[in-house]
C-alpha cells in the first residue's frame, strides 16, 4: 500500500484549518496530514491537537517559534520520511491551493518524481489576483528560470508533490531559503539532480480567512538568493562579463576616437583625419575587446596558441558584424522599410542584439575552446552529491 503525507505548515489559520482538512480527506480518503504549527498565538496549535486527537489521520508537529515556510517544510519532510511515507505533498493551508487537485498531484507521481501544481501552464490560473501579484508571480518564475536554467513555468508555487526518493535525494534539511526561495530551490535541486518534473495545472484562489504572509522580505530574499545562485553558474557569469567588455569597448571606441578629434587628428590640423581617427579607435576596440574576453570573460578557457586565438577572434566579430548588416538588409532591402527609425531599430537594436549572441557564441565554443569551465563543471558535479553544495552562501549542484 502507498503511503501519502500532506504537509500543511500553520501560523494563525485558526479560522481556515478545519475547512482545509475536511476538504483535503474528501479528496483523499485515508490520506495522512501532518500541520506543523510555528507557536501561533491564535490558538491554531491547540486546534490542531483537539482535531488530531478524534482522527488519526491527523498528526501534529509544534515548532518552538516561526522561522519560515522553508524551516516548516524541512521539519515536515523530515518527520514524514522518518516515518517511512512513500509520498509527501506539500500545501498551504489557507485554502489557496484547492485540495480537489491533489488526486492529480499524485497521479503524475505514476510517470514522475515531482509533480508541480502551476497557475502558469494552459488549464491552470490565479482567481482573483490584481495585476502587479501577477506580474509578480510571473516575472519571478521567468527570472528564476533565465538565472538557474531550469524549464517549469511555475517555479515559486508551492502546491508539490514528491516521491519519497526524490525527497531525500533532493535533501531539503541542507537548504537554508525560505518563502519563495524554498520552492525555487527545492526545484532546482530536483532539476540538477536528474528528477522527472511534471508541472499539473492548478487553479489558485484568494484565502477566505487570515492575512497573507507574504512580505517585501520574502520577495527581496527570494530574489537575492536566485542572482546570487545564477551568478555563480557559468553561462550566466560569462555573458555579464561579455557585455561589460562589449560597453568598456564602446567606451574605449567612443573616447578614443573624439580624443584624437581634439587633438592631433583635429580638422583644422587633419582635414580628412575623421576616418584615421576612426580606424584606430576601432581597432583599440577590438583589442580592448580581444583582451577583456581572453583575460576576463573566459580566462579559464583561453587557448595557449594566442595567434592563431587573435585571428579567430577577429572572424567571430566579422561573423557578428555580418549578422547587423544582414538584418539592416532584410529590413531595408526585403522589407522595404525605409525610415530612419526602421533602420535604426534594425541596425541598432535587433541587429546589435543578434550581432552580440553570435559574437558570444562563437567566442565561447569556437574562439576561446581551450577548456570550457561549464563541461569541466558538468564533469565534476556529476560525481558530486548536491548536499556538498549546501549552506548560504553555495548554491544546489548545477548541471549545464
């Protein structure tokens, strides 16, 4: 027989703990619930010992004081794996995550190890949420998932079911997040770790009774602790030193070039001293660039043949340089779209943006391929066990 636990953390959800465990036993049947209650001073801790005490399906863990939705959560899964449970869902107890949709939750469990309920998938949605939570909600998930490369759609929901396995491979009593950064985190451990994910549409609703705990705390955690983990990874780190190279070559390009202006190529001194001065701030630019992306943006895969690397260098930015004028051409030639502004939204904006990822692409696997750091980091972290990586200030293994 399967064994299932619902985690459902509790701090002052006096008014909604009954209706939540009525519901969720509707929809489950014999289903296990453990509230683990952070001390709140309205007396949910008392309630849920009253309810425990006339159904055994209910189990109870009091916490000493509130540190957190992360801290609830590793407590629960520490308790429910103890206990030999084979799966364990987590969910809030507000009556924001629907119970109705925990038989699919655990449905997908049959070709999955993680089944997450998302409001951001088709068939799933946020009932009555202004805007600015939506925007919220979204833009959070699509920053976590450009910072830590990770594909599911929902990445701060916390309505999941895990497989017991999955659980403890995932290893969440070596994560520090709380809130958001919980869920974020526990996700891209399971990610890293190989999981199959399903993301099972859900729809989220208001809670009826209550504040939300949600603060400006939470979100500014939530979204310290992703730049920080993404930083860390080294595509991302690599394509924000790419792009302060590109600006300090503009800016020596930029300088250069007016310096020499004023100075000893001035027109009244040079009449035709515009293009020289050009030529050689241009070509300060490249080597400023050449320079930056060897020592700096992939200094631990420059080639030792730095010859034959500067050539290359200088076909990979002809190769960028072709792809901007290639898109003005299509705009201007093919598209027929003649304006100043069509020109310069297609030499200056799509054009500079699909010049910049060929340069970078080809800088990274064509130009400076002596030692990429990102397989030599697939290659150890394979070996690795993701709880090496654990404490504040390391994020989860990263695979890719």
């Amino acid at each position: 027989m399967i064994r299932t636990l619902i985690v459902i953390p509790t701090y002052n959800e006096v008014g909604n703990l009954p209706g939540i465990l009525h519901r969720v036993h509707n929809a489950t049947g014999e289903t296990d619930v453990l509230i683990v209650d952070d001390s709140s001073p309205d007396g949910t801790g008392a309630l849920a010992d009253q309810l425990a005490s006339v159904d055994p399906r209910i189990h109870v863990l009091h916490r000493a004081q509130k540190d957190g939705l992360g801290g609830a959560y590793r407590a629960g899964f520490a308790w429910g794996l103890a206990r030999d449970y084979d799966r364990l869902v987590e969910m809030d107890a507000d009556g924001s995550h629907d119970p109705a949709h925990l038989p699919a939750l655990l449905e997908a469990l049959d070709d999955a190890d993680v089944a997450v309920g998302s409001r951001w998938i088709d068939g799933g949605r946020a009932e009555g949420w202004p805007l600015h939570r939506r925007l919220l909600s979204r833009g959070g998930s699509a920053y976590a998932r450009l910072m830590l490369g990770i594909t599911q759609r929902d990445v701060t929901g916390g309505f999941r079911a895990y497989r017991a396995d999955a659980l403890r491979e995932i290893d969440p009593t070596h994560l520090v997040s709380q809130g958001y950064s919980f869920q974020i985190e526990m996700l891209w451990r399971a990610a890293n770790a190989g999981h199959r994910i399903i993301e099972v549409p859900i729809t989220f609703v208001e809670r009826l009774h209550g504040t939300s705990k949600m603060s400006s705390t939470i979100v500014t955690e939530a979204l310290a602790r992703v730049t920080r983990w993404g930083l860390a990874r080294p595509l991302i780190r690599q394509i924000l030193t790419f792009i302060g190279v590109g600006a300090i070559g503009l800016a020596v390009d930029v300088i250069t070039f007016n310096l020499l202006r004023a100075t000893i190529l001035s027109p009244e001194a040079v009449p035709g001293g515009a293009l020289a001065a050009k030529v050689i701030s241009v070509t300060l630019a490249i080597v400023a660039n050449w320079l930056g992306n060897r020592y700096w943006t992939f200094a631990e895969q420059r080639r030792s043949d730095v010859g034959r690397e500067a050539v290359d260098f200088l076909l990979a930015s002809a190769l960028g340089g072709l792809a901007s004028l290639v898109t003005l051409g299509v705009s201007h030639y093919a598209l027929g779209l003649h304006t100043a502004i069509a020109d310069n939204i297609s030499a200056n904006v799509i054009g500079l943006a699909l010049g910049s990822a060929v340069r970078f692409i080809t800088y990274r696997e064509w130009v400076f391929a002596g030692s990429p750091p990102a397989r030599r980091h697939l290659t150890t972290s394979s070996a690795n066990s993701p709880n090496e990586h654990a404490g504040a200030s390391q994020p989860p293994a990263i695979r890719g």
